[in-house]
C-alpha cells in the first residue's frame, strides 16, 4: 500500500495537476463594524467531515481542520467582527457566542487528497478529473448556548490531473480548498452580520454642560 501511495505520490508530481472551484459562492465583501466600540466576543468550533452534512456516518477528521485552521484564524481576523475570538475551548469566556463551524468535504475527494488535507489515496487508474462537494454549515449559539441560526452553503471543487500544462492555469488544490473555505466562511459571516444574529452597539459620548 505504502509503495502504491508513494508511486502515485510521484505519477502526480511528474504529471502535474490542478484544481478549479466551482465558484458556486461568490466573493463577498463583509461590512465594515469600525464605528462599533462594543462588537461581540466568539468561540469558533470548527471541524471538518468526510462525508455528506447531515449524515451521522460522516468521519471527522482533525487532520484538515489543523491545516485549515491558518486560513480560518485570518478570515477572521481579517473582517473585524468580533473584539476577541479564539478556536480553543478552555480559553471560551463568560458571554461569548459559539459559531459552529462544520466543514463536509464529499465526492471524488481528489484536490482534499491530492492536497494534503486527507490521506488514502485508492485509485487504481489515475482519473483525468475528480471533483470535490463541499458543504459548510454556520450554527450560531448566544451565551447562554441557546441556537439563534443556522446557515449553510455548498461549493465543488474539479481537479484535473495528469496534463503538464494545466498547473499554470489553476490552483493547485491546496489552494483550492483554501480558497473556497475562505469565500464560504465569508458568505456566511455577512449573512450572519446582515440578519442581526451578533449584537454590536455604539457607546454614545457624555453630554457636555
């Protein structure tokens, strides 16, 4: 099996291979909350599945929530919506909200695997294309853990593999996969933003004699 992974390892390195999003999500600008000087605090539990969403088959696996945890620490970062988040549970404060964050990669699972993100490669033949269904769900808990939403969206993934020339005309499915995690996460937080799911509020200034 290993000599078999290993060849497969290098047929993909010698051959080339890239991966496409469906673009399924589009790119989102988030609003901007600058103006707000109290903005909530959020625990993020984040895991990702193999598997379909909604089925209790599905396998979580820490592996690619380790490696898509960089890019889930910078969206949220990077979109000023909360005064303080963290990933680590023990560091959950009094009054915090928990976002939900299930990531369901199923299908092919080629850029998931060709990536790095899930191990065990199968294939006996090398496909020419493999495509990869992600669907992202956001569950949003108010601090006392009741559910006040729930979201999701879908996105794919196609990855070519086995033309030399098609490496300088996508991603390479790391890429991808980080691109499209990126893009769903995003979508979710406007739609969260939009309906008013978080609280935010201005602190007016003192009246002056």
């Amino acid at each position: 099996m290993k000599l078999k992974m290993l060849g497969m390892a290098l047929v993909l390195a010698l051959t080339g291979c890239a991966s496409f999003p469906g673009d399924k999500v589009p790119e989102t600008q988030l609003p901007s909350m600058a103006s707000y000087q109290q903005r909530p605090s959020v625990f993020v539990d984040f895991t990702f599945y193999q598997g379909k969403a909604g089925d209790p088959k599905a396998i979580a696996l820490p592996q690619a929530r380790d490696m898509l945890k960089p890019q889930l620490e910078a969206t949220l970062r990077d979109s000023g919506l909360f005064s303080r988040y963290t990933l680590d549970e023990f560091q959950k404060q009094p009054g915090d909200y928990t976002l939900k964050l299930d990531v369901y990669n199923s299908g092919s699972t080629g850029a998931a695997m060709i990536g790095g993100f899930i191990s065990g490669f199968t294939f006996l033949v090398i496909p020419a294309t493999v495509k990869d269904e992600y669907a992202m769900t956001l569950q949003v808990l108010d601090p006392e853990g009741q559910p006040v939403s729930n979201e999701r969206n879908d996105e794919s993934i196609r990855t070519w593999i086995g033309l030399v020339f098609i490496p300088m005309m996508g991603y390479t499915p790391a890429e991808a996969v980080n691109d499209s995690f990126r893009r769903q996460l995003t979508a979710l937080l406007k739609r969260m933003v939009d309906r008013q799911t978080l609280k935010y509020a201005q602190i007016p200034f003192p009246l002056r004699g």
